[in-house]
C-alpha cells in the first residue's frame, strides 16, 4: 500500500524490518526450546541471542545471489553471529514455511488488533452520535425518493450496530489466523518434536494448527479477508449516507472542511465529500483482495508457494487500506455537521406525499376497503406530483368526490412527523448498552 494511506502502526507492522525482527525472534524461540530439550548445544543460544538482527537491505543483497528470502535472512544473521559456527543450530528441523507461516500469524495477529481498536472505537462514536441524534427528524428515503418521517439517529444507529459485528467478526477472524506450525517438510515432525512447536507457539501468542502439510491451510486468512471488506464496507455505507446528504439539493450533512482547504482548482465555491469518496474506493480495494487470498486455499499436493506472491501484496495491503478507512470513517463521524433545521424543511419538500402510509391507514380505520383508500391516496399523491398542490388538498378533493369525509384530527395525527417515530425507543435502549 503507498505511503499516502499507510498510518505508523500499522506500517510498522508491515515493514521488512518488523518481519525479520518476527523471523528471528521464532527462529531464537526455536532454538532455546531444543537446548532445552538437549537436542542442540545449550552453548549455540547465547550467540545467536546477541547477533544482529540484519536489516533489509543486507538481507536483500545475499537473496540476490540465493534467489531464497529464507536463506537469505539466515545468510545474513549467520555473518552477524560470533562464533559463526554456532549459527548451525538455527532453523534446525525447521522448514521455510515454519518460519513464515508462524511469522506471518504474529504480524496477521498484530494488524487485528489494531484493527479490533479502532473498529470499537468507531462503534462508539457512531453510538454517541445516533444517541445525540435520536430526535433529530429528517425524511427517510427508499430508492432515493421520500418515503417516510425518521431520525437520523436512528440511520446511524443502523451503522453503529453493523460495525460492532464487523468488530465482532474481526475479533473471530484474529483466531482463525492466529495459527502457526513447527512441523518440518511436509508437515511430518520428522526433525523436530511436537512438543516443540507446543512451547513456541504459545511463546507467540500462538496455537499450533491441527494439521499442517508443511503450509498452514489457507481458509482462516480467507476468512480475515472477508471480516476486513465487511468492516470496510460498512465503513463505505457510512460514507455513501455523507455523499449523499451532502448534496447541494439535500444539503443534510456535510463532512468535516478545515480552514485552508480547498474544494476545487477551478472553482472556489465547492466543498466536495472528498474523505467520504476516499472511503468508498479505498473499501473497493479491500474488496478486490477477497477472491485472490481465498484462492490461496487449494495448493498443489503438501505446499506450492503460488500463495506466496499473492499474500505478500494482499494480506498487508487490505489491512493497511482497512486501517485507514477506520481511521477516516471515525473523523468523518466525528466532524460532520449535521443540518438539523434543513432535515426538518426537507420534510415539507413533497407537500405532505411522505405521510401517505398513515393517511392510508387513517381512511381504512374510517370504514373504507384497503384497496378504496390506496386508489383514493394515490390519486391525490399523483395530483401533488404533478401540480404541486398540497397532499392535504388534493386529499380533501378525491375524499369529496368520492363522496367520503373524514375527521380533520385524523388527518392532522397522520401529518405529524413525531408520530412515525414514536416507537423508536427500544432501539435507542439496545444502542445505549453496545459497546
């Protein structure tokens, strides 16, 4: 992932340097486990323990010539290790994919967690927004078009209850990656026991995969694939609900525009949704990388490393892009301005066609057949639609020429917009206990 989009920690997380300092870290675990075990020199330990970790650019050099990653970093910490015979011992009964398998759980684990905070705090703030919103009426819309009366509290709770399962999901997903072997070629213990990999493993933070074939099955980082879109998703609907309100006929929302910024080259006037448009094509990015880590799953026989390529670009590209999409979603919320007056005023922008279900229901409570009041409101509707005139008026015209009347109080219960809202109180409850 470019730098324009790469926050520290989770950059750090990614970096060559942090891998090889994962890489020797398992490979020294493994090591003082078989001293411990009598298997190797106890006095092999302490020189690899204190030789310098190499740092990428070494270590690119010596794969230049080794066309091997593994035995290039191993290459490398060797020249750094006094006496160098004692470098000997490291990676004893290991196989490469031992070491990057493992590694790579711990970095997969570490990028969760990060994720996993800012994913909870996301849901707070979207919580404590709906909650301050929770009265705040504006028009519901279906396909675009008016529908009826809600509160804007209650769309975003919508979106605060989505992003703790995306939370939630990421939580599952951190333990079906967290998932390491210390199993040797083709997964048999041949060269190393058990008991082994039992004690780095939990070292790492880790546990040991019930099975490997020298590779870790790939479906667990599948499924962490999968919890980043969703978050990312959910995330982009967010954004999706921003660009839209703040649109120059809606005018509802508009996200966060600092002093100095500017909109346009060519046009001074303009305040675009530019961090919510980053959201929404960042979140296409996540997406993309689903389909190419899941096809890592069928390998040829034990181990191919077509996997390989794939995960070394997709793995911390979509946590990096995720990460940064939380991390915008959340000042996005956080910063917007909410245009109360103007969700009220764009209540009446129909002339009254968005209370249509209740003055539906009020003619059926009247004594008229579902299908008389529907073709009665309808009628009316398509006359406002048409020449403007308000619903109350072109209702009043199809009830008189239809011969019926009805109480003026029911009309004025079916135009009160509190009414189609009135119920939402046990929602904003379950949203006051999320965390």
């Amino acid at each position: 992932m470019i730098e324009r989009y790469t926050l520290p920690e989770m950059g750090r997380v990614w970096s060559e340097a942090h891998k090889y300092e994962l890489w020797g870290r398992v490979e020294l675990l493994v090591l003082e486990a078989h001293a411990r075990a009598g298997t190797v020199p106890p006095g092999s330990v302490e020189p690899v323990r204190s030789a310098k970790i190499p740092d990428p650019e070494t270590v690119a050099a010596v794969e230049a010539v080794t066309d091997h990653d593994v035995i290039a970093f191993l290459t490398a910490w060797a020249d750094n290790t006094e006496p160098r015979a004692a470098a000997a011992w490291v990676h004893y009964g290991m196989t490469s994919s031992d070491l990057l398998d493992t590694a790579l759980a711990v970095q997969l684990a570490e990028a969760s967690d990060l994720l996993i905070a800012k994913a909870t705090q996301l849901v707070a703030v979207l919580r404590d927004h709906a909650l301050a919103h929770r009265d705040t009426l504006r028009p519901g819309r279906t396909h675009g078009v008016h529908a009826e009366p809600d509160t804007w509290g209650h769309r975003v709770a919508d979106f605060a209850f989505a992003m703790a399962r995306s939370r939630d999901r990421l939580v599952r997903a951190r333990e079906a990656v967290a998932v390491g072997t210390m199993s040797g070629p083709v997964g048999t213990y041949s060269n190393i026991d058990p008991a082994i990999e039992a004690e780095v493993m939990a070292a790492l933070g880790l546990r040991p995969a019930e099975v490997a074939t020298q590779v870790v099955m790939r479906d667990g980082m599948a499924e962490w694939a999968g919890a980043l879109a969703l978050t990312a998703t959910v995330c982009e609907a967010v954004a999706l609900e921003v660009r839209h309100g703040q649109r120059t006929e809606v005018r509802e929302l508009a996200e966060p525009f600092r002093s100095g910024q500017k909109g346009s080259s060519s046009m001074p006037h303009k305040k675009n949704p530019v961090r919510a448009e980053r959201i929404a094509g960042l979140a296409r990015v996540v997406r993309s990388y689903v389909t190419p880590v899941t096809e890592g799953i069928p390998l040829w026989h034990e181990r191919d490393i077509s996997h390989s390529s794939v995960e070394r670009i997709a793995l911390p590209d979509a946590a990096i892009a995720t990460d940064y999409v939380l991390h915008l979603t959340t000042g996005l919320v956080q910063g917007l301005t909410v245009d109360a007056a103007r969700m009220r005023a764009n209540l009446d922008l129909t002339g009254g066609l968005l209370y249509s279900s209740a003055v539906l229901l009020a003619l059926v409570n009247a004594g008229l057949s579902r299908e008389d009041a529907y073709a009665l409101v309808q009628a009316a509707a398509m006359a406002t639609w048409e020449n403007g005139t308000p619903f109350r008026d072109t209702l009043r015209a199809q009830a008189t020429a239809r011969g019926f009347t009805w109480p003026e109080a029911d009309i004025d219960d079916a135009f009160r917009p509190e009414r189609y809202t009135a119920r939402l109180d046990p929602i904003f409850a379950r949203l006051a206990r999320l965390s």
